[in-house]
C-alpha cells in the first residue's frame, strides 16, 4: 500500500481497537489542541486499556495530573459523564504523531464534551484583575459590557424588544485609567471565548481606503468592539470642519446586524461638549463615564497592590499625601523609578523617586513637540499624522 493508505489504515485500526474494548458506539475522533489541559484536568481517570495486547506504562512524574500515564496504549477518561479515551500509540516518528495521539468519544456526546470543554478551559484561567476604579463605576462598565452580554441577560433583552447592542464612551485626561479598563473588560471577554475587535485610528483609515468599514464594526456572534481614541469621527461637526469620516463612522454604526450581542467601547480625551450631537443619541451611545485624576483613596488602592518589598519600604500615607493631583500613569512611573533606583543602590527612596518624576516631566513638557496619543499609537499634534511611539 501507499504511505498515505498505511498510515490512514493504521489510524482506522486504532480507532476501532480502543472504541470495541471501551464500548464507544459510533465514535468521533477529537484533537483538544488547546483544550488538552483544561479537559484533562477536570477529567476522573479511568481504567487502562492495552491496543492489540500493547500497553506501556509511563512512569515519569511531572504532569501527573493530566498526563495519561502511558507511552503505548489508551486511557479512559469520565467527563461530567461523558465518556472517553485518550489513545497515544505514535510508534512511528516520521508520521504525523496526531493521527496515533487523539480523543475518541462517542457521536452523541461529542456536541456536549466541546461545551464542557469550553467551561473547564474557562474555568482554568484565572480571574482578570479588576482595575482601580470607585465601585459604583466599575459596576456600570461591568453592567453595560460583560453583564450585558451574557447570555440569560441578553434572551430577556431580545424578548422585551430591546436593543441588541450598547455603546459605551470611556472619556477623561490621559492616563486615568480608560486604557486599564479597556484590557480588563478585553481579558474578561477573550475568558468568555467571545468576539473582539480593537479598532485604532489607524486601522479606521485602512478600512476607509479600502471600502470595508463595516467589517470593523460587526460580530458573528457575542462580542465587544474597541474603539481607541477615535477623536476624528466624533468630534462636534458645528465646532469643528465637518469631514466625510463622522457621516461614514455614523452610517456603520447604524447599520450592523448582529446575531447575539454587540457592544461598543469608545475612548476619547476630548471633553463631552466637543463629541457630536449625532454621535451622543441614545442608541450610539448609551452611557458614558468620566476618567478622572484618582482620589487619595483609589491612589492608596493602587499603592496597595504593589510588591510587597515596596510598600513595606514606603510611608503609605506620605506616598498618598505626595501624589496629589497625579495620574494613574505617572504613580506606576514612580514604582518603576523605585524599582530602578533599587536595582542601582539597593535601597528604596521614595524622595528621589518624586524628584526624578518632576525633572523627567519637566524634560518632557520642554523639550518635546510631539504630543502622546493615549491609546496604541502616537501621532503628531499638529499634523495628526501617525508616527512611531516606542515606550509606554
């Protein structure tokens, strides 16, 4: 026979081998890729089956948990009910080891494992950190993005005629925090396995060349769409020369259909009087919350979540009471001096730290033209052409 034939002979003999000997009816085969470790993890391990009288045991300690403890053989497994075996028989090293290394599982269980799976990989990572934020705020950007797209939440909606989708303006001077919020609610969606898309200035100008701007807007299913620092497209038309971007920018943000849910995250340091009225109607926008420079008592919430060494070394109260009026930002740029200033001298100065700060804003305000654009790209002030940003 041809190699192809062999090998897929081979495959066939394993396949039914082990669903004769685990009483597997009308078996799939499965390859859990990135779901191995989740699925394993969560799964009873079952009795050891041999394939054609062979079975080697694996003693090798690590992983031990999800590994199946043999080098040659099957394993089965029991999933919430949900029957299955791991084959591994990969004798042959110039083949492909996946056609001999698999998931057998019956037809009627394979719809119900891959959901399992979805939650066992879900429940295997860890829980973002919610960013610094007062509570009443971090439960509206909570209720109108995450909470809104769940999925009992979502059906209740659909069935009082609500609207499918929300938009969400996340506004304030740089460096307060809109960003941490942003790759927060980012990490809680991307947990969920649903839809997201992050769509940069940049980005928009591509799409509007080449005529697919709704793309940028639209979701297959459950989903978020991030708009960074789209000042071009929302800035008030009798402020500001009206330009074709904010009638392109309106049009798709009406025009979007969606299966399940869509919510849009928007992000702007222009203040509210500057966003178009067009933009700002209910149904566009839907709730917007202020970025502020942080209170004593969310600074001392950052401070607290420090390394341990460092807030040790510190006077908490002194480093509250001395950041007065500084954003988010520039208190981490202080740890980041700490860190650096420990590394050089071994020791922790919180007074140098602050000195250091004030010379290198002063630096930068002096000697610097180019204006930071809060987001993932720089652009010149003047010009609002894009250029190279290296740095954070």
């Amino acid at each position: 026979m041809r190699s192809l034939q062999t090998y897929s002979a081979d495959h066939r003999f394993l396949v039914e081998q082990v669903s004769q000997a685990a009483g597997l009816v009308d078996p799939v085969v499965v390859d859990l890729d990135e779901f191995y470790e989740p699925v394993l993890r969560h799964a009873k391990k079952k009795a050891l089956i041999p394939i054609d009288g062979v079975l080697v045991r694996d003693w090798d300690p690590d992983n031990r948990r999800i590994y199946p403890g043999i080098q040659l053989g099957s394993r089965l497994y029991d999933l919430d009910g949900i029957r299955f075996a791991r084959v591994r028989f990969a004798y042959d090293n110039h083949q492909n080891g996946w056609g001999f290394d698999f998931i057998v599982v019956e037809r009627k269980n394979y719809s119900r494992l891959y959901k399992v799976a979805l939650t066992s990989r879900r429940d295997s990572e860890p829980p973002s950190q919610a960013p610094v934020m007062k509570k009443d705020q971090m439960d509206l950007l909570w209720q109108n993005t995450i909470g809104y797209l769940d999925r009992s939440n979502l059906r209740r909606i659909k069935e009082y005629g609500g609207r499918a989708k929300r938009g969400v303006l996340l506004m304030g001077p740089p460096g307060n925090g809109k960003t941490s919020a942003c790759r927060y609610i980012w990490q809680e969606c991307r947990r969920r396995r649903w839809e997201w898309r992050l769509v940069t200035p940049d980005s928009y100008r591509q799409a509007r060349s080449s005529d697919s701007i709704e793309e940028l807007f639209s979701v297959d299913r459950r989903g978020i769409v991030f708009f960074d620092d789209m000042d071009i497209a929302l800035r008030d038309r009798d402020t500001v020369h009206e330009t074709e971007d904010q009638a392109v920018f309106l049009s798709a943000l009406d025009g979007i259909s969606v299966n399940e849910g869509v919510v849009f995250v928007f992000t702007t340091n222009c203040s509210l009087d500057l966003i178009d009225r067009a933009f700002k109607r209910p149904g566009r926008i839907d709730l917007v919350l202020h970025f502020d420079a942080p209170t004593a008592e969310l600074r001392r919430e950052l401070l607290e979540r420090w390394h341990p060494d460092i807030r040790n070394a510190l006077d908490i109260n002194k480093a509250v009471s001395s950041t007065d009026g500084l954003s988010f930002a520039e208190v981490e740029e202080l740890k980041n001096l700490l860190i650096m200033h420990f590394m050089d001298k071994n020791e922790w100065n919180w007074d140098w730290a602050i000195r250091q700060l004030d010379i290198n804003r002063h630096d930068l305000a002096s000697t610097n033209k180019r204006k930071r654009h809060v987001g993932f790209g720089a652009i010149d002030a003047h010009s609002k052409e894009e250029i190279p940003f290296n740095g954070h």
